[in-house]
C-alpha cells in the first residue's frame, strides 16, 4: 500500500513537471484572430494602408488609408465592417476617438481634421489647418484636440472648437506625431533640431516633452542614434515614452531625462504601442514583422512574419488585442492576446 501511494505521488509529480514544462515552452503570446484584405466598391484595392486605433471600450477597431482616403470602423471580434466613410481628399494619416468613444478625430494630407461621429460615420465638424494635417488627438478627459500639421501644433477646445494654444513646430513630412501623458498634463512631440546656418549642425531628431496647457518645453531628449523618428506613445503610468524610428526604438525616464533602453534592430520602426499593464511594447516594422518586446528588460519575445512592410501597431485598452496593418500587401490584421 505504502508503494502504491508513493507511486501515485511521483505519478503526479511527474504530470505537474511535464505541465510546467509545456507552458513555460510556449513562446507565442499572440496569435492571428482574424485578417481582412480591404477593398473597395468596384473591386479597387487600396495600396496602401495607413493607421489603426482602438475604440476606449476595445469593441471597435478604425483603420485609415493612404491612396483611397477612407476611415473603416470595424468590429473587433469579429473583423465585422460597421461602417466606412470617404470624407477627406488625401491620404488619411491617423484616427482617434474621444474618450468617451462618441467621436472620432481623423487627420489628412488634404489640410483638414474631421470629426465623425463614431457610432455612423455622420461628419459633425471640419478643422481647416491650412496645411497637411498628420496628427490629432484628444486629451485624456476629451475637453481639447491636439493637432500637429506643417511646422504647427495647436490645442483645440472640444465644446467651441476654437483654438486656445499654438506653438511652431518643425519636423520631417511623414513624423509630426504627438502623444498626450496619461493625465493630460504634458504632450511628446516629435521635432527636429535646428540646422545652425553656419556650421551645417543639427537636424537631428527630438523629442520633446511640453506643458499641455501652455505648450512651454519641459525636457529635451535627443537620441542621436536613430536618423529617423516616426511614432511616439507615454508609457500607462506616464513615467516615461518610447519613441520609434530608423533603426529601432529609445525609451525614456520623462522625470529624469534618462534613457532607459536603445532597441536597435535592422529596419524601420513606423509604429509602436504599450501593453495597457505597461509590461510589453510592440512595434510595426518594415522588415515585414509585428515585433514584441519585454519593457523591463526589452527582451524580443515575438516576431509575427507579414507580407509587407508593417505600416502601424495599436494595442486594446482592456489589453486583449493587438491591431496592425501593412502596406503593399493590403492587410489589417487583428490579434488575440494569450498571456
């Protein structure tokens, strides 16, 4: 009897070890939950495919194109078509919706930002910037938008739409991105330095972090050793931002100044996002991958192969998925989260 209980004992020793092993062994964390090839009435493909963003509740997903200039809704389960409307004349570089998920802020290369209600699509106001329009965002508690076009960020009040603040800025086409900290008091913004006339120096990329209110530069941060910034995002709890560009990606302690992390990889990073727990970064590449990374030891954990280059990555408020789209491949890919 007493070798019975031994052997059962060890029996199950032996069941808990293989278990163990087995999930410490998986290495995906994410995995396909659906794809859709976007096309258009008449069976025109887009050739291009732009941003992506999650709605506040995590039930919608938008998607914004380049050469058909259309915002698509989607349902995020089930890659559902809810709506999509073609309001601008130009490439639709980002979309964004208020906080309390009732409106939507598109911006365009046609010099505008509309805003669209995001339950149809109806369009309920146009910003005319004067100039090609790459970036708007709402604050945190969706009292103001923050627009960034040609060599300009403004700070928009939501109940008028009149602007409150605006403050020169210059950057490259293609990289005037702006993110809002999590409490809404500060704004990174990406800029280029100044080239000094005499000299030839400067150009090189920054990020700069400013006072939301009165857009006066709080800190300065220059990673020199990426050539190229493309996308910037505050980390949940607004210590710090991670920033993507050519060649990789930086992190940075805010408060401190300090940089935290060089990710350097070959390629392009065009897109990056936070895991709402602060835990995992994921970047969009060119090198035809959706990358994910560690954000205490910035470790890479996953690579997930495309046919394109990956154009943007944006990560579910409620943490369960991961949205992405290519390029020349024509691909919105939603993924479900495993961990």
């Amino acid at each position: 009897m007493q070798r019975i209980r031994y052997s059962i004992v060890l029996l199950m020793v032996i069941c808990l070890i293989m278990t163990v092993a087995q999930f410490a062994g998986a290495s995906d964390y994410f995995e396909l939950l659906w794809e859709k090839h976007v096309s258009y009435p008449g069976g025109v493909g887009s050739k291009y495919l732009r941003n992506t963003y999650f709605s506040p509740d995590s039930k919608h997903v938008a998607l914004t194109t380049v050469d058909t200039w259309y915002l698509h809704i989607y349902e995020t389960e089930t890659g559902e078509l809810v709506w999509e409307k073609k309001e601008h004349t130009a490439e639709v570089r980002s979309a964004r919706w208020s906080p309390d998920g009732s409106m939507i802020a598109t911006s365009s290369y046609d010099g505008t930002v509309r805003i669209f209600n995001a339950e149809n699509g109806d369009v309920l106001k146009v910003l005319e910037l004067g100039a090609a329009a790459e970036w708007a965002v709402f604050s945190p508690d969706g009292k103001y938008l923050y627009t960034y076009h040609r060599d300009e960020v403004r700070k928009y009040d939501v109940s008028t739409w009149q602007v409150l603040v605006s403050k020169g800025a210059k950057a490259p086409t293609g990289n005037r991105v702006l993110d809002v900290s999590p409490d809404g008091t500060k704004l990174a913004v990406l800029l280029e330095e100044p080239v000094n006339p005499l000299t030839g120096a400067g150009g090189n990329p920054m990020i700069e972090i400013w006072d939301s209110n009165t857009f006066n530069n709080i800190a300065s941060l220059s990673p020199r050793r990426l050539v190229r910034l493309r996308a910037v995002r505050w980390s949940p709890d607004g210590t710090k931002v991670v920033a993507a560009g050519d060649s990789g990606a930086v992190v940075y302690n805010v408060d401190k100044k300090e940089l935290l992390a060089q990710i350097g990889m070959t390629g392009f990073l065009y897109g990056i996002d936070w895991s709402p727990d602060g835990k995992y970064i994921v970047g969009a590449c060119n090198s035809d991958n959706v990358f994910l990374w560690d954000a205490g030891t910035y470790e890479r954990l996953q690579a997930y192969p495309t046919g394109s280059t990956v154009m943007a990555v944006a990560w579910s408020p409620d943490g369960k998925y991961i949205s992405a789209t290519t390029s020349s491949e024509q691909y919105l890919r939603v993924f479900k989260w495993l961990k």
